[in-house]
C-alpha cells in the first residue's frame, strides 16, 4: 500500500513542481527583467503563460497535454 502512494505522491509532486516552477522561478524572471510577457514550453505537452495586465497584475495560464 505504501508503495502505491508513493507512485501517486511522484505524480502530484512533478505536477505541483511544474507549476511551482512557472510561479516562483519563471515569475521571478519576468519581473526581474520587466518583461510584459513570457510563456513557457517543455516540449512534452506542458505550456506556462504570463502576462502583466494593465492594472499591473500577473496573469498565470499553465496548460498540460496528457497521453494516456
């Protein structure tokens, strides 16, 4: 049983690690370079998009394409 939870705990983990990833790091560049916007492809189905509005928000868009 614990074996199974690991498995599912891996799987949560690179998703929350994926959008952690566009939030903190990715985030974090844009600001420190004052971009307007950046967007973000792993190549493997994952897409991050962020974009500053016009109030001076951020506007976080992270998509996922899954085969299964």
């Amino acid at each position: 049983m614990a074996e199974n939870i690991l498995v599912e705990t891996d799987a949560h983990e690179k998703k929350l690690s994926w959008e952690g990833f566009i939030k903190q790091d990715v985030l974090n560049f844009m600001m420190e370079h004052n971009l307007q916007a950046i967007t973000v492809d792993d190549g493997a189905g994952k897409k991050g998009v962020i974009k500053r509005t016009s109030k001076g928000d951020f506007s976080v868009q992270i998509t996922s394409n899954e085969i299964l």
